[in-house]
C-alpha cells in the first residue's frame, strides 16, 4: 500500500444521558432529535469496527487493513487485530452511571470481559461540572455496598470540579461517573466491558438499569493509590504500559514534520489544516476530526488557524 493518513467514519450511540454538543461543536452528521451520548471514532471491537472513508482503503474497516498491512500501518510486522485502541468523543448532557472497568487479573477471575484503562481531555464543561474519580480515603467494599443499597454511593466519591484542557487518568478498577455537562475525548483500551454500580436511582423505559454489582466489586481496587489518580494539562499527558499522549498547540501557518517509524493518532479538539506527502493526495482535517498516521508514513502537517489536538502513540 502506499501509506497515506486515514480518516473514519464515527459511530454514534444514542444513550439516555447523552445530549447534543456533538452536532453543536464538531458539526457531527446526526439528526437534530437525537440524544448522542457517544461518538465513537476509531474502534475494532467485534460489532464496532471503524470503516476508512477516504483514499484507496475506503470501505474497508480497520480490522481488514491491520489484516493486509499490519507492518505498513503498525510498524510491527507481527501486530493482529483488534486495533489496540477504542477513541470516542462523550456528551453527557446527563450524570453518567457510577460504574468500573476491570484490569486483566479481574477479567481471568471473572472469565468475561476485556481489561480496560481509560483517560479523560476535558474539552468543555458547563460552570460548576465535575466528574467522580475514585472512592474516598479508607472507603471498604462494606461501606461501598451499603452506601449502593442506601442510594448514596456518592457520599463515598471523590467528586473532582473540572474544567476544559484537564486530563484525567482512569486506571482500570477505578470506580467513576462522568457528570452532566461535559464533552470530552475519552482515549482507552479496545473494550466495552462496564459494570455499573449506581445509577442514580434512574429509570429508563420505566424500569431501572441493569447493575453489576457482584462483577464491580472483583473488579475494584479499594486499596487504590491516589497518585494514580492525575491530572494534567500540557505536554505529556499520559504515560502508562497501554499508550502515550502528547497535547500539541500549533499556531495559524506553521509546520510540522511527521517522521515515519511509529504510527500515531491524532485527535482534534480545535483548529484546522491539512497533511500531505510526495507520495499521496493531501488529507485535510478539522476540529473533532481523528485520523490515523501509518508508521511508514512521513510528510508535513499545515496549520491553517491555531490548533490544538491529541497525539497518541501506543
């Protein structure tokens, strides 16, 4: 193949808590009376799979072009699906569930599911919003589980006021709620595994939803180190054994070089330009866009007004 950068088209998911700010702000192609919790933009999960919509590759899905060329696009020449990220963008109009992703001891343990570690880029939050990371200081699994019983697991939450340009980091086995108000780009491992603890005694089509109660707690770390727990703003963003992020501003006009050798995905949260190559056409992009850059690809991004986006690297 000639490497070249590849654009997707998003999934949406419609979710009782979602809302509209991704029409609003990224101009995402959904009907205007639909409550779209999610966008996912680049998933290889078994009924998720993000087909490619520009340049030679259109049509086909992720899956089959790590199948063909998985050198060409990894780096790796060895690298088999799935894809080792899942990237989405969330609206919650609404407070999410109180819910936790398992690490891979509690998948073996529980024989279902796929470990998940997760982070948070804050991209606008209404005044006074926040998220819920992680339970307080000396929390036991029997206080928790009264506190779910009583309908007041809240009580036993770190409840984090946020604000655009944040990062929060989300170890799987940390027990979390994204609060209501609040776009952002969530950037984790390739599952969908989530069981929920607490929601917030709500209903959906009159009946209450479903809770994983007995799964959540092999899945907690109740023992849990705070300083695992960060926020960051600049520069590295996340450096774990999963995948790095690096937050890059560029002004109107500049230029970056794109150096082959190590596949990244970049995420736009602001601004708009384009990339090019001696070897492809060029691939414009703009805010709430994400695109792939294959490891064998090299060539130049152009900045056409400030920008700002995520670069990860697994």
């Amino acid at each position: 193949m000639n490497p070249y950068p590849l654009k997707f088209k998003p999934i949406y998911k419609e979710l009782i808590w979602g809302g509209h700010k991704l029409r609003n702000m990224f101009g995402k192609d959904f009907p205007a009376d639909k409550k779209i919790g999610e966008s996912w933009e680049l998933a290889d999960l078994p009924n998720d799979k993000s087909i490619i919509i520009n340049g030679e590759l259109a049509g086909k899905t992720i899956s089959e072009v790590l199948q063909k060329y998985p050198e060409e696009i990894t780096g790796k020449k060895s690298y088999k699906p799935p894809f080792g990220l899942l990237i989405k963008f969330i609206d919650a109009a609404e407070v999410l569930s109180v819910q936790v992703h398992p690490d891979e001891q509690a998948v073996k343990k529980l024989k279902t599911g796929n470990p998940k570690t997760e982070c948070w880029y804050i991209i606008d939050a209404d005044k006074d919003a926040c998220i819920y990371k992680g339970l307080k200081p000396g929390t036991t699994k029997e206080q928790f589980k009264q506190s779910i019983k009583d309908g007041k697991c809240e009580e036993l939450l770190n409840r984090v006021p946020v604000k655009a340009g944040q990062c929060h980091f989300l170890p799987a086995g940390t027990v979390h709620a994204i609060g209501a108000g609040i776009l952002l780009a969530e950037i984790q491992l390739p599952s969908d595994t989530t069981f929920r603890v607490f929601d917030w005694n709500r209903l959906q089509n009159g009946k209450p939803r479903q809770l994983h109660i007995e799964q959540a707690f092999e899945s907690i770390h109740f023992d849990q180190n705070a300083d695992e727990l960060g926020v960051t703003t600049a520069g590295r963003l996340v450096d774990c054994e999963f995948f790095k992020i690096d937050k890059i501003t560029a002004q109107a006009e500049a230029t970056n070089r794109i150096s082959k050798g190590i596949m990244k995905v970049i995420i736009i949260i602001k601004g708009s330009g384009g990339i090019s190559s001696k070897n492809s056409q060029p691939v414009d992009f703009a805010k709430g866009q994400t695109i792939l850059l294959p490891a064998d690809f090299e060539g130049e991004i152009a900045f056409d007004n400030n920008t700002e986006y995520l670069q990860t690297t697994l």
